[in-house]
C-alpha cells in the first residue's frame, strides 16, 4: 500500500464505493477519482510527498512534492510550495509552484509566488501575482524523495 493510500485511509478519505461517497468534482476541474483528498472543513499542517493524486478543499500549510496531480478547489486556501506533474488551482495558493507539465488558474483562483511547469494557462477571472516560467517539454526538474 502507498504513502498517501494509507494517510487517505488513515484520515477516513477512501470512500470509494461506499453510499456517501463525497460529491463528484467540479467539471471544469480533471476528476480525481482515487486521489487523496483534503476535505473543506479540514486543515493540515506538515509536508506530503510521494507519488499520487492531491485534491485539496480545506486548508493546508507546509509543502508538496509529488509525482501526480494536484488540484486546489474553489474554497481551499493553501500556503505552501507545490512540486507535482500538473497543477490546477481553483481555489488560493500562496507559495511557489512548479510542474513538469501543466500550471492552470482556473476563473476563481488565486496564486501569489511564482509559477515554472512545461505549460501555462489563466482563464478568464484568475489572479496570479509572481513570475512565470514556461519551459519546453522535459526540461523543468523535480525530485520526489521519501
């Protein structure tokens, strides 16, 4: 079993298949079926790394490194530095973020720091206050330990 499986599991996040399951996600958002889930009445302090999916709702404060996706839903407020495949943010993040795909600001979200990953995208509504970097495919780094 995974790192984040067994935190998912330890904080009662695995409801898959089970009747109360927690709602579908946004449409405009990618679905996240099997990721580990912050959920919005929840805050967290600490540091989560590994490989998997993050979808955060709730508040989270220290540092993300992981080879996955993360999405930042509308509601959640995040300070940290994020370090995944692809990054969506919907919601506010405070803090440096860096993908070796994909970086998108959704219409509703937020980023104060700076943004590197292989593409770029803000729809129409978001805020980003900081540098962009967009480099070529394969060439931004990241380093996923624990």
């Amino acid at each position: 079993m995974g790192t984040l499986t067994a935190v998912r599991r330890f904080f009662g996040f695995d409801h898959e298949g089970e009747e109360g399951a927690p709602p579908a996600p946004v449409r405009s958002l990618p679905p996240t079926s099997g990721a580990f889930r912050l959920g919005e009445k929840i805050a967290i302090k600490g540091e989560i790394s590994g490989e998997g999916d993050i979808e955060l709702l709730g508040r989270f404060e220290g540092s993300i490194n992981v080879l996955g996706t993360v999405v930042v839903r509308e509601g959640a407020e995040v300070q940290a530095d994020i370090a995944a495949s692809t990054i969506y943010v919907g919601g506010r993040v405070r803090g440096n973020l860096t993908a070796t795909g994909r970086v998108e600001i959704l219409p509703r979200g937020t980023v104060t720091g700076n943004l590197k990953g292989g593409s770029f995208s803000a729809r129409d509504g978001a805020s980003v206050k900081g540098e962009i970097w967009v480099e070529r495919s394969g060439r931004v780094t990241m380093e996923v330990s624990g």
